[in-house]
C-alpha cells in the first residue's frame, strides 16, 4: 500500500511540475522521488494475453512498460517527442526482442502518448527513483 500511495503522490507531482529540471516529492517514508536519468529512446507498444515477467497478469489498459533491465516497479514517465504527450508507466515486464527498441508500452500506454497508430516513436525518457 504504501508504494501506491508513493506512486500515487509523484503522478500527482508531475502533473502540476512545470516540466522544466527535476521534480521532487515524498513518500509515505520521507523518502525524496526524484528523476534519475533523462534520455531519448525509440519505443512500440505490444499487446498479449500472458503473464509479464514479474508474474502479474498482462493488462492492456494498465501504463505499463517492459524493459530488459530496468528493476520492475520502477516509474518512468515517457514524453512523445512529436505531440509533447505524457504517461508515467510502471516496469512490470522484460523486452522488447527487436533491435532498435528500448521499451514496450501496453495498448493504453501508446494511446495516450498518441503512437497506437504509428507502431513506433522517438520519445523522452525520464526514470524516477
């Protein structure tokens, strides 16, 4: 519960930061969330029916996000380059398997970052911790 809320509190954050720097906040623990790594990379977005590779179902509609290395749970927020769309994404699986690409979206992740179409983009990459 307590990682929710912490979760919870940084979306809230980062919707109110002006975009400009690091953003910071606190958990439940005093702990400060912070942005730890900015950077450009290419992602796509896949869709199945299988469980991710931290055990949970796949969901979707969940804003999630595999990644080959990136420990699981950690909070990305991913910014479309090209429409300055936003999400903040949760790693819960391993990939992607194509060369060139560095994260897989869920479905509902590249909706809103406006890629569902596309297949692929170039976005921002900010890695919270």
């Amino acid at each position: 519960m307590k990682k929710f809320k912490a979760i919870a509190l940084l979306a809230v954050g980062l919707l109110f930061s002006s975009g400009g720097g690091a953003y910071a906040t606190s958990n439940d623990s005093g702990d400060s969330i912070r942005i730890i790594k900015t950077y450009q990379a290419k992602v796509s977005w896949y869709k199945h029916g299988k469980k991710t590779a931290n055990g949970e179902r796949f969901n979707s509609n969940n804003l999630t996000v595999a990644h080959k290395t990136i420990p699981f749970g950690t909070i990305i927020r991913f910014t479309n380059l090209d429409t300055g769309h936003s999400i903040i994404a949760r790693v819960n699986d391993r990939g992607p398997y194509i060369k060139g690409r560095e994260f897989d979206v869920s479905m509902r992740s590249a909706e809103f970052l406006g890629i569902k179409n596309i297949g692929v983009s170039q976005v921002k990459v900010e890695i919270f911790r």
